[in-house]
C-alpha cells in the first residue's frame, strides 16, 4: 500500500510536508504524482486543493485527508472518486491561531485602534472613547471547530457573544447559541462585530449581499476569516462609503492575491489581511494525518469527515 501526496503548491512547500509526514508515519510509501504507476497502490490521498480530474483512477483510494480546513475547491471537482470519503484538516495550532486572528480583530475595533492608526498618519491625538468588552455585541457566524473556539475565547474576554449555526448545537460556555434565519436578522442588528467562520457552501456563497448588509446595525463591523466568495465586494464597498457598516476587516477575496488595484486596499475602512488568519501548521497536522491513517487501517471512521451532501 502507498500514501499520495498531492496539491498546488511549490516544490518547496510539498518537501516540507513530505518531511513533516515522513516523520509522522516513518516507514510508509509516498507516491507524489497520481500518474506514477504505483499510484495504482495509493489507499490513503494527502491533499491541498488538488487540480480538478487528478484524484480519478486510484482503484485501491479509501480516504481522501485534505490539508486545509475549507473543502469548497476540493469539492467542486466534480470528478472526485464516488464513495471515498472526504477528511478535512482540523488542526490544535490553526484553530489557535484563527482564535488569536479574532481576538485581535475584536479588541482593536471595540477600542478603536483601527482608528488610532489612521491618526498616527496625520499626527492626531485623539483618544477613542473606552467601552466595556460586555458593552460590544460580537456575532460569531459558524459555531464548528474554529468559530466554536472564537466564541468561547471572546465570552472569556468578557464580550457578550452569539453564535449562529445551521443546527441548534449545545454553546460554548458563555455563548448564546442561534439558529435559523427567524434568529439571524435580530442579531445582526444587535451586533457591533460580525465574525464570519461559515464554510463556503452552495448556501453561505454571496451571503452577504446588500440585503444582508443592510441588516447590520448602523456603524458595526465585518471580520470576514472564512472565504471571500461569500461577500458580495461591491455590496460590501457601497455599504462602508454610506456608513451602513463602520470597518471591515477581510481575510479572503473573491481573487486572491487581491489585485493591486483593488479599492479595498486603500479604502479608509478597510483592514487588509492576506489569507493568514489561520494557516495549517505542518508540524501538528502531519500528526492528524497520522490519527486519521490509524483509524482508517483499524477499520474505525476517520474524524472530520466532510458530509457532501451538506458541503461541508
Ligand atoms: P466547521 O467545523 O465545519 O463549522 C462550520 C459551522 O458553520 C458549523 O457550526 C455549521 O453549522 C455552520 N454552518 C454551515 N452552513 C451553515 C448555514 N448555511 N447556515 C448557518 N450555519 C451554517 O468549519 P470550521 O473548521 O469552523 O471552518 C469554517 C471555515 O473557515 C472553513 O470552511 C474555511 O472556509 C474557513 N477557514 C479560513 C481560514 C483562513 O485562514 N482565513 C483558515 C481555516 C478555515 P452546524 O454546527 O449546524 O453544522
């Protein structure tokens, strides 16, 4: 039996991942191109948004582990082997960094320091006004692995949190759970930061059109850390020039790099990330995909499958 590693990535990036999971899984078979001929072994696919088509004619492919949390691009190959299943990435060090990315996203727009930092370009000395963390409203959209933890880190920083998932799921502690569309509309009017962590699916795609936008309370905030796919930008940009939304903070873009040219750039409320909110962490997912390999040889489900059905 053979292990597939495959993806669109550098040379560089895969030879440090084939060094991780060597290390992880000593005395395996790696095939690195799904062409070579002992691909025809493959039981396990190790994958970072592999190019639509590659993953076909591995008769011997029972799990398919993606590298990455977000299975949209992996799933819109609509030649992926029928009846493998899916394993996304749920990573300790991602999902501590996509905490640390909220936290820090949270904290400088409920004390203003976005603003403070435009002020230092001119010289002004304008202290913001300093409100209590129960006093600002945080909205977390997805309660799964990362917004789960994003919730529960920002109740424990005293914020007062909602959380909204597709199913009505026990909270985090400290966090009040909402669900349904009845539910969503109240609380995005309440709420002075929205947090998106929703995955790309056929229905979160465009979920924050101008009609949703205009739900937000007038002056509150969008962190968007999930994909960019599900912003309409255009939406987005009327919405911050008219005051309806006060600061947006973008993870992810429609076209990533976003362009040079792009007005989000230089938009004065606008904070620019470039896809780093939380990455995969070679170190600890290597020993995920280790887990999941177990499993799957001892006949157990692997965690973290992805419903297809559900998208995600
Ligand atoms: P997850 O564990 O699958 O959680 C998804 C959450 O969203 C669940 O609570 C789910 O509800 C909810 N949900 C899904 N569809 C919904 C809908 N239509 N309406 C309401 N709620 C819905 O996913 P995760 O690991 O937290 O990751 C979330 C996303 O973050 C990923 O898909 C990826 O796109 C993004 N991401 C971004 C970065 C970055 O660096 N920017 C890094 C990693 C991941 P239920 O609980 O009811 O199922």
């Amino acid at each position: 039996m053979a292990l597939l590693l495959w993806g669109q990535w550098s040379d560089a990036q895969r030879d440090d991942w084939l060094a991780r999971l060597r290390a992880a899984l000593p005395g395996e078979d790696w095939v690195l191109d799904p062409q070579a001929p002992r691909a025809a072994e493959v039981e396990l696919a190790v994958v970072a948004n592999p190019p639509p088509g590659s993953l076909r004619g591995l008769p011997r492919l029972r799990l398919i582990q993606s590298l990455w949390a977000g299975v949209d691009r992996l799933l819109d190959d609509p030649t992926l082997p029928p009846g493998v299943p899916i394993a996304r990435m749920v990573d300790p060090a991602m999902n501590e960094a996509m905490t640390q990315t909220a936290l820090w996203a949270t904290l400088s727009l409920h004390r203003g320091f976005f603003q403070v930092l435009a002020q230092q370009r001119e010289a002004l000395w304008r202290p913001p006004p300093q409100a209590r963390a129960a006093e600002c409203q945080v909205l977390v959209l997805g309660l799964g692995e990362l917004g789960g933890r994003v919730a529960q880190a920002l109740a424990a920083q005293g914020y007062a949190v909602s959380g909204w998932s597709r199913s009505r799921r026990k909270p985090p502690p400290g966090v009040l759970a909402l669900s349904g569309d009845a539910e969503l509309a109240p609380a995005l009017g309440r709420a002075d930061v929205v947090i998106n962590l929703l995955p790309l699916t056929a229905q979160t795609r465009d979920f924050f059109d101008a009609s949703r936008l205009a739900q937000f309370r007038r002056g509150a905030a969008l962190v968007n850390l999930a994909r960019g796919a599900q912003v309409d930008e255009v939406a987005l940009l009327a919405a911050l020039d008219d005051g309806r939304l006060g600061h947006a903070v973008l993870d992810v873009f429609r076209q990533e790099p976003l362009p040079a040219g792009h007005a989000f750039w230089r938009h004065p409320r606008v904070t620019v990330l470039p896809h780093t909110a939380a990455q995969t962490d070679p170190r600890s997912a290597a020993e995920v995909v280790a887990a999941n390999l177990a499993r799957l040889r001892a006949g157990q489900t692997p965690w973290h499958l992805v419903d297809t059905g559900r998208g995600y």
